[in-house]
C-alpha cells in the first residue's frame, strides 16, 4: 500500500474515534412523557359487556370510538369540558372527571378539596350519593368472624374515700378524750402506725413478697388517699367515731356522724410479731399482717401495749345471720410500697349512731366467735 493511502486510512480512523468520543461526552437527551390528562384526552372508551358465550367467555372488550375523538392532537370532547362547579375550562390538568357521568369538576371546587388526582375510580358527588347506599348494604352483608377466644370481665376499680373529721372543734376534743380514756384504762400506748421493737420481728420480715398466693397491691389513689388520712390524724382532725363502753360487748365503736361507703376508717396499728411466738397468747386482738408460705416468717399485728382506735372495734358472730347483718366494715390487707399494711374501710353506708363491726374471720376462719353477742 502506498505511504499516501495509509495516511488517508489513519486520518479516518482517527476522525472516527473523535466523532464516537464526542456522541459518548454528548448528554443523553431526556425523555418525556405525556401527562395524563393529555393521554386521556385521546383515549379510546373501554366498555364491559357481560355475555354467557358457550366457549367460556363470560366477558368481552368492545372498544368504541367516539363520534368526535381525534387521534390527532385536535379539539375533542374532552377539549370543551368545563368545571360543573365554577363553569370555567381553565387549568385542564386540574379538571377531575367522573368515572360514571364523564362531568368534570376542579380539584379546587370540590367539597372536601381533592390534594391530588385519586387513584382508581372516582365519582362525583352526585353519583357517589347513589352508590353509598349500596356500598353500605353490602358491607353488612358480611359474615361477622366469630371471637375466638374467651371473654375477659374487668372489675371496676372503686377508689377509697377518705373520712371527713367533724367541724366541730369541742365535739372532735370529745371523740378523742374516748379514745384516750378507753386507751388509757387498756393501758395501752398510741401509736397509729405499725412499730418494730427489738426481739420482736424486724422491719425486713414485712415484705408482702412473701404471702401466700400473692397480696393485691394499693393503687396510687388509694395511696394518697391514705396518706392524706394519715396527715389530718396528726393534725388532730381525728376520724367521726366515738369509744363507748358496754356492759355486754365491753369496749366499742360507734359513728358519731355520716360515713359514706368505701371510707377509709383506720389502719391497724401495733406492735410486729411472729406468728409463731404468739401461738399461746392470750391477747384477744391480734391480727394477721403476713401469711408467708413459709409458716416462719408469718407475722401479725400485737395492739397489747401500742394501737389505735381500731383496737376497740368488734367482731361479728360467724354462726348467726342476725350478726351477720350487723358488719358494716371490712378488714383488707394491702401491698403498699412493698410493705403490709392493714386497713379498715367501710363495706356501706353508716348512720349516726351506729356501731362499727367487722369479721374476725374474714380470710382464716381461725378466730373462735361463738359467744360474740
């Protein structure tokens, strides 16, 4: 090949790879596509005709042309269609058409707005009024499914109240003057809160951890609600009872003014023993503060030488259905804060007048009652 033909051959292959490094540096062109309103101003309408063929079609297609649709991009119907709200053909993107009636509404217009054109059928208002009903029907047409598992009943939580001392100031001075006397004649110190003294059980054996079985744990109101209780005791605005004494029943309590059910009365207050010291005691208000698993660490509530006014409130007869009749309280032992605590609250509504009695064998079934009056 002659030098002259080679340098031609060399020059065109060079000006190739120029033109092929030039289209790949050149930016590809971005595509467009056509919005939607302007694919369907040239759509073709798609008709469903339900035909029972003997081939097995249950559905044919039949596409038909509209008279004035143009496959061009002239004016069609679609071209001259205006809001049915406001009457103006403006902003044609934004028209909405009926998928029922073909009317076209603003996205503005319509009541709610429409943000955006929704996806699948939409019908105006006018013609959704008609398919609601049906719509509705066929939604309680459905087969309710059947709950399989076990219905679960919760109690409603009753808050404790907490007792309203008497205006009074003489009449409350009288209510604690029985209180101090019949104490006094008990020999008894008082002490309205549970107290730890050595030999006995420590504050570490009270853990409501220990019953048996589990103890149901006072709720944060009913703990204010204690608390609150606990404050007016000290400020001398002391519970509506007075300490009477009878020849029959000996010492015992009686309302000296209304009290409403669910009242919180008293806690049980006295000195922290093991069951299992007082097994041979005498002391006939001893109460059960801890019924551990372990029969050890049981613990009960001793008021023979500190308490309170619950010392002196009396127990039913268990074999008597007049007795019965008479209990007006009820004796609940709580988790609080970990620690057991005993409260008396009052099971209905209490009368002026009234005496307060309880059951000594509310949860043992221990306590002898048969010649309680």
């Amino acid at each position: 090949m002659a030098p002259s033909a080679r340098a031609n051959r060399r020059w065109a292959d060079e000006e190739d790879d120029d033109n092929q490094l030039d289209r790949l540096r050149r930016p590809r062109r971005v595509r467009k596509y056509r919005s939607i309103v302007a694919i369907m101003r040239v759509a073709r309408r798609v008709q469903l005709i339900n035909e029972d063929d003997d081939d097995g079609f249950d559905q044919t297609v039949e596409i038909k042309k509209e008279e004035n649709v143009d496959d061009g991009d002239g004016d069609d119907c679609y071209s001259k269609l205006g809001c049915q709200e406001c009457g103006r053909g403006d902003n044609e993107e934004e028209i909405l058409l009926c998928d029922k009636c073909d009317k076209g509404y603003h996205l503005d217009c319509l009541r709610p707005i429409v943000p955006r054109v929704p996806f699948g059928h939409w019908y105006c208002p006018s013609c959704s009024d008609h398919i609601r009903p049906s719509m509705a029907l066929a939604k309680n047409t459905r087969k309710r499914r059947k709950r399989s598992g076990p219905l679960v009943y919760h109690k409603k939580r009753r808050r404790l109240l907490p007792y309203i001392p008497t205006e009074d100031a003489d009449l409350r001075l009288k209510q604690m003057g029985s209180l101090a006397s019949a104490l006094t004649a008990m020999n008894i110190e008082f002490s309205a809160e549970l107290t730890y003294v050595r030999g006995m059980a420590p504050r570490s054996a009270n853990q409501a951890k220990f019953e048996k079985g589990g103890m149901q744990v006072l709720c944060k109101e009913n703990v204010e609600t204690l608390e609150y209780c606990k404050l007016m005791e000290k400020s001398g605005l002391c519970p509506p009872l007075m300490v009477v004494f009878d020849s029959c029943e000996g010492y015992t309590v009686e309302a000296d003014g209304p009290i409403k059910d669910l009242t919180l009365i008293a806690e049980y207050a006295g000195d922290v023993d093991y069951m299992k010291k007082r097994e041979c005691d005498d002391c006939d208000s001893l109460m059960t503060l801890l019924s551990a698993k372990q029969p050890s660490r049981s613990l009960v509530v001793c008021p023979d030488k500190r308490g309170n006014i619950a010392r002196f409130i009396n127990g039913i007869n268990n074999h008597l259905p007049e007795s019965k009749k008479k209990q007006n309280l009820k004796c609940v032992r709580y988790d609080v804060d970990g620690k057991c605590r005993v409260l008396l609250v009052a099971t209905r509504d209490i009368a002026k007048g009234e005496r307060l009695y309880y059951d000594y064998n509310g949860h043992e079934h221990e306590y002898p009652t048969h010649h309680f009056i």
